[in-house]
C-alpha cells in the first residue's frame, strides 16, 4: 500500500518532484509519498515517509481518498495532513520540493490530471476543515 499526503499549509500544498529519471513521473509534480512496510500502520508510514522526503513533521487531519496509482497500479491512500514543522529538507529522492496555492496548480501542465482535479476542486473541503479545526483550537 502507498500512502500519500496531501500537506497543506498557509493556505499551500506541498508538492514534490523525484530526482530519478527512470520513474514513470519524473517530471509530474507529486504528493510526497512512501510504501507501508511490513505491518507498518498507514499513518505511521505516512510520517515517516514525509520525514524521510521533505524533513517535516505532520498531523494528519483526516483520510482524502483512496485510488489506484495511474503509474504504477499499487493501492494509494491519501491523507490531509498539517505540517508541525516549517523547514523543508528534501532527501536525495526528490529534485524539488515547492508550496503551491491551488491557483498556482491550475496553472500546472506537469501534474497528474486526477491529482490536479484533487487539489484544484477537491481539496477546498480539505482546507474548510482545516480553517475550522484552528478556529476551535
């Protein structure tokens, strides 16, 4: 199982790209985003997988979706997730690593469709949750 996350903050989402030529998306801004390993929990997969990619800590909010990578075929599991930490430390995987207001991303031509649908549309859900779960905080 792949778990994904959807890390949005200050009103942006993290969006990374890999550094290796021979993925299928190599050029496609992603989701940062890992394999569950052995009996790993998803969500413990997931916080692990940001740390290890981008150098952040989360809280994941809330389940997105759960799909069929258009890559791969693997199982995917999407999570809404807030950062903990602020400083972005990309590993040797990625070539880059970059905030994007959902204007931004309608401008992109290097995403996934799905994805871009996801964030465009999708994820104002997403972000209403957010802004009232730091209202009640």
């Amino acid at each position: 199982m792949i778990v994904c996350a959807t890390i949005v903050g200050d009103g942006k989402v993290l969006l990374v790209r890999h550094s290796s030529e021979q993925k299928p998306d190599y050029s496609d801004w992603l989701l940062p985003a890992g394999k569950a390993v052995g009996g790993e929990h998803l969500e413990e997969a997931l916080k692990r997988e940001v740390r290890e990619e981008v150098g952040l800590t989360i809280q994941i909010v809330s389940k997105l979706v759960e799909h069929t990578d258009p890559y791969t075929g693997d199982r995917l599991t999407n999570f809404l997730c807030t950062p903990l930490t602020s400083r972005v430390d990309i590993s040797s995987e990625l070539s880059e690593a970059r905030w994007f207001s959902q204007n931004e991303i309608k401008d992109l031509t290097n995403i996934h469709p799905g994805l871009k649908q996801l964030l465009v549309g999708g994820l104002d859900f997403g972000f209403r949750s957010l802004r009232r779960r730091s209202e009640n905080a």
